[in-house]
C-alpha cells in the first residue's frame, strides 16, 4: 500500500487543476444591469466597455469617469444618477485589462496606452471638440495626469480639457505606499503568474477590504461584484503585468507631476484621509505644498481609499461644489 501522502498528493493534483480553471462567478443582478446598458468600441482590436448616459437638460456639459486598481467603472454606480441630473452625458469606461473589457496577454499594459482609450472613446462618441470634465479615482488619476500633459503641450488628438477631480491616487511615487501583494506581483517574475492563479474571493476581500475604513467596508455582495469584474475574461491573470503602472508613475514623475503644476486646468482633490495607500497627513501636505492652487476637498476622518464608494453622498456634494465653482 502507498503511503498516505503520495496517495493525497495524487489526489491533489485533478483537484488543484480544476481548481485553477474554475470559471468566473455569474454576474449578478446590479452587475448584469450595469453590463446591458453599455456598449463597446474598439481600440487597436481590443473591445472596450463604456457608458454614456444622457442626463440634465438644458446642460450640455460632459463628464468622463476615470476608475481605480483593480477595480472597474461600477466603482462609479453609487454616484451616477447624481451626475446626470447636473451633466449632459456622463461618460464612464472599463481600462484594457478591467471590468468587461478585453485583458490580452501576455500585452505591454501602460498609463499612455489607456489615455490613448480614453481619447479614442471621446472621438468615437464624436466628442472631440467638446470640452471635457475629468473626475478620476487612484488608477485613473495617473490616466488623467497623461491625458492633462498632451492637452497642455497641444499633441495631436488630445482631448480638450474643461477640469480635472482628482481622488487618492498616488500622484506622488514618493508618498505613494502600495500594499504588499502589489509589491510582489509587480516584481516577483516567475512567482508573479503562480499567484495570479492561485488569487480567489478570500484572499482578493481581504487584501480589499484593508484599503476601505472600517466602518465603511463593502458588503459581502459588493465584494462579490468587484471579484466578478475582475476575474471577467481571466482579468486575475493580467494583475501583475498592470501593476507595472507603479514603476511607470516613479519613471515620468517629471512628467505627470509636471502636468499637474504648470496647468491652468480648474484642478481639484477628494482625499479619503484615512488612505494607507496615500497616507495623512504626508500625502496632503505634499499636495497642498506642490499644488497650492488646487482646492482640496478632505472627507470625514472614518473615509479611505474609495471614497466615492465609502461616502457617495459626501463625494458628490464635494465633486458638484467645485464643479459649480467656476
């Protein structure tokens, strides 16, 4: 008779292989609505997913959404009927590699690759002479921060920049602290791809979860739809090549930081201060000293990483206040 480890081990190996290829979890209700009434453009052969929602008449403003790592555009859900009872269309997209839109790899993912998507969203809604307001969420800050450097050195196809909301992204490499699983993605080579793999509800909650307040953490079903949109089209095995978004941000500092001080751009901050990720009061007092021209919107002590999803209301009413400011 065998001994009972090779007979475990045996075991082990079909059940570990099915396990590695379970399909993603179906889309529930609020996911499914959010999917259907969207659309896809394309870009460079990769389908991308996008919203756009006709809203307040009589305005004839436009607003494009920019979302977070590792999440999607339903990051914005909580405050999309608000937007579009003070703007015209309210525009909102999933990055190549997020959400529903295509993850190719193996693929070079970059911030000038996705604000080159963003750009050729605005044209394809034929948007390109419109003038746009840009509110942006950690990822989707350093987009914002590419797309603001080819709107004020003029580069062609750039799109025309009317304000730019940023929201605790890491905008500064130097008071920027990723969490420990992305240190190891983004530079763990040959162990990077096992672990994508190996990724799974509990582990992505939990890793989650530690960037949300405490009193504001996502429900177990709102857990499940940010994992759903994730491992849409086998997105968990595209993490690690994103994550090299945080080697990008320390190698243009120069350049995006650059953007964001010589800008005439309204400009303006929602900042969750309880972010570990960009953390009070160092992240603040950077901004405040480097950009002393923005306005700055702090929220309550208990908001994190995601405020809009933390504290919709209280993100909306700071995001419509700047917005109504000018």
């Amino acid at each position: 008779m065998k001994e009972w480890w090779v007979q475990v081990g045996l075991l082990s190996v079909p059940l570990l292989a099915i396990y590695l290829h379970i399909p993603p979890p179906k889309l529930s209700p609020a996911l499914l609505s959010w999917r259907s009434s969207g659309s896809f453009f394309t870009y460079r052969d990769q389908n991308i997913f996008y919203r756009d929602s006709t809203g307040a008449v009589g305005s004839s403003d436009v607003i494009v959404l920019l979302h977070g790592f590792p999440t999607s555009s339903y990051d914005w859900c909580k405050i999309w009927e608000g937007l579009t009872q003070r703007f015209h269309r309210v525009i909102a997209l999933d990055f190549v590699g997020f959400g529903f839109s295509d993850k190719p790899r193996p693929h070079h993912y970059s911030i000038f690759e996705q604000a080159s998507i963003v750009e050729g969203l605005v044209r394809h809604l034929g948007l390109r002479h419109q003038r746009i307001n840009l509110l942006s969420h950690d990822y989707g800050d350093t987009v914002a921060q590419e797309l603001l450097h080819r709107y004020e050195h003029n580069k062609t196809g750039s799109i025309l920049i009317n304000s730019l909301c940023l929201s605790n992204g890491g905008i500064f490499p130097e008071t920027h602290y990723p969490r420990f699983i992305q240190k190891i993605l983004k530079d763990g080579g040959l162990l990077s791809p096992i672990i994508t793999r190996l990724m799974n509800f509990f582990f992505f909650s939990r890793g989650l979860g530690a960037v949300f307040g405490p009193y504001t953490q996502p429900s177990q079903a709102e857990y499940w739809d940010m994992w759903t949109a994730v491992r849409t089209n086998d997105g968990n095995l595209v993490v690690d090549s994103i994550l090299q978004y945080i080697n990008q941000r320390k190698k243009h500092r120069d350049r995006w930081v650059g953007a964001l001080m010589s800008t005439s751009v309204p400009l303006h901050l929602i900042y969750g201060p309880l972010d570990p990720v960009n953390p009070h009061p160092e992240f603040l007092q950077l901004y405040k000293k480097v950009l002393p021209m923005s306005t700055v919107s702090v929220l309550d002590d208990h908001i994190s990483h995601y405020p809009q999803l933390e504290d919709p209301t209280g993100f909306l009413n700071a995001y419509l206040n700047f917005i109504n400011s000018f």
